[in-house]
C-alpha cells in the first residue's frame, strides 16, 4: 500500500494520537485496526492520485479505546486546505459546516 514502508514515518507528521498506549487487554484492537487500515488505504491511493504526497497529508488507521477502527487524517496545514479545497470543489459547496 502506498506510505505503507517504513521510510514516510518519520517524515515529521505525529500521527500518534494522545491517546496511543492506553490498552485494555481484554479489547480486540487488530480487528478494528484492519477494518481502518483498508479504509486509510484506499484514502491513501486517492490522496496519491489527486496529487498529494503522503508527506504532507495522510490516512492513518488507528483504533478508539474499546476497540472501533478509526481513520486519522494528518497533515500539514497548506495540503489539508488544498484537499479542502478539493472536497469544496467536487461537492459543489462555497465551504462551510455540511
């Protein structure tokens, strides 16, 4: 998958969350994780597609404290108000709250 090798984690993107390192052993995060990794693939490959770098915006998978997959969006400001800009464009919107 793209931005799945080792070499755009350490890019300068904390992607880890407050929250990371808070398990209960008793919760099945890998499922959860799995269902947000396919997710964050597929926005990766769109990201990819429309011109973005995974350096500057991404996907990432995550899991919520009882097990839910969650998709993160992280990114510098300027590539987040360019794909902004992007989503405005494709929805037909000016911008504002949906």
């Amino acid at each position: 998958m793209a931005g799945s090798g080792e070499d755009w984690l350490g890019d300068g993107l904390d992607v880890a969350g407050a929250d990371c390192g808070l398990w209960v052993p008793s919760v099945d995060y890998v499922a959860g994780w799995r269902d947000a990794r396919k997710s964050a693939d597929r926005l990766n490959w769109a990201l990819l597609g429309a011109g973005f770098s995974l350096s500057e915006v991404r996907a990432v998978a995550s899991t919520d404290e009882s097990g839910r997959g969650v998709v993160r969006v992280a990114g510098w400001p300027g590539a987040v108000d360019r794909l902004a800009g992007l989503l405005e464009a494709a929805s037909g919107s000016g911008g504002g709250v949906a």
